[in-house]
C-alpha cells in the first residue's frame, strides 16, 4: 500500500516546532517539501528526498534560502510506522541538531496501518509517580519554578542533565542551548559537551520532551541573566507533579529562602539609608548637608554594585564545584555590607556634626599658606 502524501505534526528535541510534509512519486522515489515552524528560528522549508519500503522511512533535505541571520543545516530524517498509522522517528542536522519527531496522515490517498484518519495517542509509558495506563481527560498541565541567581558549576550540569534522562529515559537525551563564541549553539547534551566550550557563558537553556503531537511531556531549566527558572509540562498532572517535585529537590540548594530574600530585598538598605541622611540633614549647615547626602550616594552606589555583582548568574562549562573560602557566601557578606552603608551614614553625621568638614578644611586652607 503506497504511503500517504500529505502529513502533518510536531518535532522535538535541540528544535521544536510544527511540520507539514507534502510527498509526490512512486514509494522508493518519493519527492517534495517539508515546511518547518521553528519556536526560535521562524519558518524553514526543506526540499527532500525520501525513500519507503512499507514500513521504514529515510529521507534527506536540503534548505531553502533563508534570512543571513538564519543557520540551518541539510536534514537527516528515519522513521517508522506504529500500530495507529502515524511515522514517529528521529531528525537530524549537519549543524549537529536533532530529536524524535511524530507525523500524522492528512490525506485520503493512502491508510497506513488500522489509523484512517490522525490519532493523538500518548505511549503506554509512566514516568515517575505514574500509575501506568491511566486514562485522563485532554489537558495542558504546567509548573514553574522561580530561582535565584547563583553560580553552577560543569560537574553539577552534568548530574542535572543525567538526571532528567533517568526521570524519562524513553524521551532520549536533553537538548542544551548556550551562546558559544557569541554564536547561539543548540544541541543534543553528548554532542554539545564535546565542544570546544569556553570557561563560562551567560546563559543555558536545558529541555526534555518526548515526540507525541498534544501536550508533550517537557522538562525545561532555563538560566539566564534577567530569570532563573524551571518548567514540567504535560497531560497528566499525576506526572507533572512527580517530575516537578524530584527536579525541585534537585535544585533545593539553589532557591533557598536566604538567597530569595537577599536578591529580591537586600537593596532596601538602600532606602534606608537614605532615610536617614534625610533625617539628619537639618540639623547640618549647609555645606555639611551637601557633603553627607554626597557621602551617602558613595556608600548606596557602592552596595549597588557590590549586590549587582553577588547575585549574577555564573554558569562554568569547564571548571567543576570546589569548596571555597569564606567569600564563597557573596550574599552573606555583601548583607553585612550593606548594614554597614547605614552605619557609614550615621558615621557621617557624628563626624560632620561635630566639626570634622571644617577641620579639614582648616588643614587645607593652613597646606595653601597665608
């Protein structure tokens, strides 16, 4: 039975996003194009070339023209069909990207299998805390978690990435997206590591999915400069949860509640302290007053930065987690600081106040002579 020549339906993996594929020729000759909705890159067509013996399916493509901004590779494709009649295999690129895809049939020239029309049916898999072949209504759940900013090292990127294939072996390995040389590189987890990778990078996104069509299982952790977050998503919220619950105990030492706390409030010393230089300006003369608010502005600029440079995201792709020193706890240290701003205010005053401003000016005008 010749194999239908209209498919629709999802890839996953380094890229997800939507495909349709539309074939023309005899089974062992097949031509034509493949249209892919990239979530990053936008739309790349594929002209390609397939071949099909009844049950197997390999095919390459070659792109299009696209954007010079726009990095694609040829395509490498292998797929068979299951028992409802749909083609579920895994893609490739010469770019190294790649991950397990499902297509279904959208037309009437051909059946394959007992599936005349498109199916949407989940494997017969659990993952952790999963009854197996539980049944549940068609749903999208989703959870996240938000991090603070913290420092990750290679070797726990290692433990956390091996982590989440055992969560969901069936789903392959995860897929990691970084900046590398200033270039956006995303790829599966083996083929990145071999890389040449720099010391450190800004940031990393990490994903597992599994190639169905509706409400994949995805496990993402996304570290960046502006958000620290992870996400499980699904159709069973049994899963959902289970997943959500180990990765979040994975990552417990990471969002604690003194690290929240310091990243979302310490710089409210601040405030602070500039309430207080406020406080005690008019009791000041003038000049005085202009020094302390000058002096304070030092010390809240200085805390600034100080806090701006403890809470920055580090992530290390080739240096592994050693116990360090007592600066090892930025966050602690730079608290201590900062208590210290509001104490250099009051500083400030007692020695204003008591004539420190113009005892220094004294010894100036005494340096420039008569």
């Amino acid at each position: 039975m010749p194999i239908a020549k209209l498919w629709a339906g999802r890839l996953f993996g380094t890229n997800v996003g939507n495909v349709f594929i539309k074939l023309d020729g005899p089974d062992d000759a097949l031509v034509g194009t493949a249209r892919v909705a990239d979530a990053d890159i936008g739309i790349v067509v594929y002209d390609i070339a397939a071949v099909f013996d009844g049950h197997k399916i390999e095919a390459t493509g070659k792109p299009q023209p696209v954007p010079p901004n726009v990095k694609v590779g040829d395509l490498k494709v292998t797929g068979e069909l299951d028992g409802t009649g749909n083609i579920r295999g895994e893609w490739e690129t010469t770019l190294g990207t790649g991950g397990p895809f499902v297509l279904f049939p959208h037309d009437n020239s051909a059946q394959q299998g007992p599936a005349a029309v498109p199916a949407v049916v989940e494997p017969n898999q659990s993952g952790p805390g999963e009854a197996l072949n539980k049944q549940e209504p068609p749903q999208i759940v989703q959870r996240t978690q938000t991090l603070p900013k913290f420092t990750i090292y290679r070797d726990e990127l290692h433990d956390l990435i091996k982590a989440m294939a055992e969560l969901y072996p069936s789903s392959g390995e995860p897929a990691i997206r970084a900046e590398i040389d200033g270039v956006d590189v995303n790829r599966l987890a083996s083929a990145f590591w071999d890389m040449a990778l720099p010391r450190e990078v800004p940031y990393i996104h990490i994903s597992l999915s599994e190639g169905v069509a509706f409400a994949p299982r995805t496990i993402n952790i996304n570290l960046t400069q502006t958000a620290c977050t992870f996400t499980v998503s699904g159709s069973s919220s049994i899963w959902v949860n289970g997943v959500f619950d180990k990765v979040d105990r994975m990552l417990a030492r990471r969002r604690g509640w003194w690290r929240q706390v310091f990243e979302k409030h310490a710089l409210n010393l601040n405030g602070i302290s500039l309430l207080v230089a406020l406080t005690l300006a008019p009791s000041l003369d003038l000049l005085s007053r202009f020094v302390l608010m000058g002096m304070t502005i030092v010390f809240v600029m200085a805390f600034w930065a100080l806090h701006r440079y403890a809470t920055r995201l580090r992530i290390f792709l080739t240096e592994d987690y050693a116990q360090k020193s007592f600066f090892d706890m930025p966050r602690l240290f730079t608290t201590l600081l900062g208590a210290g701003v509001i104490a250099g205010v009051t500083w400030s005053y007692s020695w204003l106040s008591q004539g420190g401003l113009k005892a220094v000016l004294t010894f100036l005008g005494s340096l420039a002579g008569p």
